[in-house]
C-alpha cells in the first residue's frame, strides 16, 4: 500500500529534526570524494524539506555543521561552506514558492562571512513566509546552545533584572536558539549511527527517534514517510502509564 496514505495528517509531528548522516560514506561506496557525497545531500535536503512542507509540518531542523564538524580537513570543510552558500542563493526562489521561511541556529558570527551574508540574506528574503520553517544547524552544539542561555540569564539575574527564582526550564528555554520554535516530536538519524552528537539536547527531553540505516544521500520520501509512520505507531507517554493517556 501507498505509505504516504498511511500517514495520518492529523497526528503529524509540528517539528522534525534530522541528523543528516552518511555523505562521506555514500562517496566512498561511490568511488568518489567525500563532497560528492554533500553536493548529493543537497539534492536529499531539497526533497524532504519539499515533502515535509507538503504534508503540512510546520518546523524542519536540519543539523547541517557541527560546531564539532570544523575539525575536519580545511578543504573538507570550505567545500561545505561554499556548497552552503551556492545552495542558499539558488535555492531561495524555491523556498519562497513553496512559502518556506528560513531560520538558523548556532553561532553563526563566527561562520566565514560569505556563508553567513548568504543565510542572512536567505533569512531576510523568506521572513514572510508561513506555511512552514526551514531550520538549518549551523556551527551548532547543543551545549554551545546551554551555555549561551545561561550565560544572557546570568547576566540578567547580575544586573537585577532576573531575580533567582525565576530562573527556571521555562527561562532556561526562552534563553535558547530555539526559543520561539516548539521542541521536536521526531528526531530522525540516518546512515545507521545512534548517537545525538550534541543536537538539541534540551529540546529532545522527550523526542522520539527513528534511526534509518540508509545514508542521507539515498534518503528519500518514502523513507520519510516511513519515519512517520513509525513515529504515529508509538505511544507518547511523557512519564505516565498507559491508561492515563487520552486516545
Ligand atoms: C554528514 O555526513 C553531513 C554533513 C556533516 C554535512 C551535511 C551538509 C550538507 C548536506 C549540505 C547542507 C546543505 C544545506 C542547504 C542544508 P558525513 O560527512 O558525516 O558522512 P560520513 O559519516 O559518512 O562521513
């Protein structure tokens, strides 16, 4: 049967985060440079994000760049940052026919300043947008993220302006990149691995992951949908028992 008409649209996740895993090693079962790899993922990030608008999902994370992914080699990493920038600039009129806003996490400051001029223009140029958001992770940790909440919330209690016991998860949150965004029903991972690697560590206190062994540049819709349907298959307890949970 058709997966996608197994997909019940009133139960979808409203944000899906993804891991996007496995492009140097698709290149290598290809023969090719690990870039190739990336170029391909590209194509991937173009038809999910395509997919996941259709069915009316409101917020896509992509986990793009780790703060952790600068240690590889420097022609490695410059090739990714200028696939970034190609892609944004070519990609924005698809992003504003399909009415996607694009946003970013991470500390984006310290991307070169061509990547970081495209994604602002990006940024500017789809701020209109509604029918759903593209999240890019970009020199992001989600202990970067931690760290840079507490430390606004700490100058705000210094200065008086934040009195201790305000200091809570509901500020904690607030102080976060992610802040106006709802935390993530769905984590998906590809390529096999089953780690967080430092994605949105506060905001996945209750997210469930689907790992897919599939390498990102052979993901496509149908193992989206899958995604989705193993997602709507599971029982959302949030710490209670079974019988407590409305159905
Ligand atoms: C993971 O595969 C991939 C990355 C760290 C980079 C992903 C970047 C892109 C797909 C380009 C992003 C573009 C847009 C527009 C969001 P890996 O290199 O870790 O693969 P491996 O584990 O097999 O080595």
């Amino acid at each position: 049967m058709d997966l996608k008409l197994q997909i019940d649209l009133e139960r979808l996740p409203h944000h899906v985060a993804i891991i996007m895993d496995g492009n140097g090693r698709w290149a290598k079962k290809h023969g090719k440079p690990r870039i190739f790899g990336h170029r391909n993922g590209v194509k991937t990030v173009r038809e999910i994000t395509e997919t996941a608008a259709e069915l009316g999902i409101s917020y896509l994370t992509l986990y793009a760049f780790s703060t952790e992914n600068w240690s590889r080699p420097k022609r490695e990493v410059s090739a990714i940052m200028q696939l970034l920038v190609d892609t944004l600039y070519k990609e924005i009129n698809t992003l504003n026919k399909n009415d996607i806003r694009l946003k970013a996490i991470g500390e984006l400051h310290s991307l070169p300043a061509s990547t970081h001029k495209a994604l602002k223009e990006g940024i500017a140029n789809t701020a209109a947008n509604q029918r759903m958001t593209l999240v890019l992770a970009l020199n992001y940790s989600g202990r970067w993220d931690i760290v840079q909440a507490s430390q606004k919330l700490a100058q705000q209690v210094s200065e008086g302006l934040l009195p201790l016991e305000a200091l809570d998860e509901h500020a904690i949150q607030g102080a976060l990149s992610t802040a106006d965004m709802p935390e993530p029903e769905l984590l998906i991972r590809t390529s096999g691995e089953h780690r967080l690697s430092n994605f949105l560590l506060w905001e996945c206190a209750y997210t469930e992951f689907h790992f897919s062994p599939v390498f990102w540049p052979d993901f496509g819709k149908e193992h989206f949908y899958q995604a989705l349907i193993d997602f709507q298959n599971r029982e959302r307890r949030f710490g209670k028992i079974s019988e407590q949970i409305i159905h």
